[in-house]
C-alpha cells in the first residue's frame, strides 16, 4: 500500500476530448474509450473507470511523473496520428465525503498530440463520480513514490 501524499485540487474543465463530449472533437466517442483496448492489451484494464477524465488543478504546484507505475511506449490508438507514450500512477480522489480508486493519467507531452493541460493539471480516470462538477474541491492521494510536487 502506498504512503499517499494528500494533495487539495479544484475540479476545472479540460478539453473534453478524453470524454468526446467537446463539440469539435475529433474522436465523437472520446479518445479514453478509443484506447482502451490498447491499454488492455498491454495489461491494464481501464474499463471500471469513466471513459473520460478528471481534471485537478493542483494550483501553484507543478508536478513530475518520476516513476509510474505503467508507462506504455508507441501506442498506436488512432489510425490518424503517431504513437504516443502514456504512463498511469494509481491514486484516490476524496470527494463528497467518499474516496474513489483512480488513476493519473498521463499522456507524455514529447509524443501527444495536441490538447495540453499546464503542469498544474493532472488527469484522473475514476468511475463515475456522481454529483462532481467544475470548481468544486477535491483532494487528491498521490504515491510520492511515483508522482513529486513542486512549489510553481
């Protein structure tokens, strides 16, 4: 069991592609369901979680994924872009009064595509979430082992 790191965040809105639910995205059923599969292949199962993510403004930290503990090198999910490296760190979201089994999800920027999130944003899949909207706080339970913090 990880010694977490409890991490205060604020729920804010993305780019809504992870989700397909942005009225111009390019992937209409959202690029979380699209790789998947891809990410099951390779041996971890994404589909207890929300086929979109959670984005956590962690504010004046800037964070580092040191040392995942999934990091996928050349997944070819979309017939219309390179590969991409994508790495994942297990944590918790405290929201509500209840805590959900999630995970960081971390596309690396040196092979991503496009929609980029500053380095205080991380994104989390977790399974549905009812009640949680943009603006509200939420805390966040990191492995310091995988995943540093930084004043920004």
């Amino acid at each position: 069991m990880p010694n977490w790191q409890r991490i205060a965040g604020t729920v804010v809105e993305g780019h809504r592609v992870a989700s397909g639910t942005a009225k111009d995205s390019p992937y209409p059923m959202g690029s979380i369901a699209m790789q998947t599969p891809f990410f099951l292949e390779r041996g971890l199962d994404l589909r207890s979680y929300f086929a979109g993510t959670i984005g956590v403004s962690c504010a004046s930290m800037i964070f580092d994924v040191a040392n995942p503990e999934y990091t996928f090198r050349g997944v070819k999910w979309s017939p219309e872009h390179h590969a991409e490296d994508f790495s994942f760190s297990r944590c918790r979201i405290v929201y509500g009064g209840s805590t959900y089994d999630g995970l960081v999800y971390y596309p690396h920027p040196d092979t991503k595509i496009g929609h980029f999130h500053d380095g205080a944003t991380l994104e989390i899949l977790a399974p549905f979430i009812r009640g949680i909207r943009y603006g509200v706080g939420v805390k966040l339970d990191i492995n310091p082992d995988e995943i540093t913090f930084i004043d920004g």
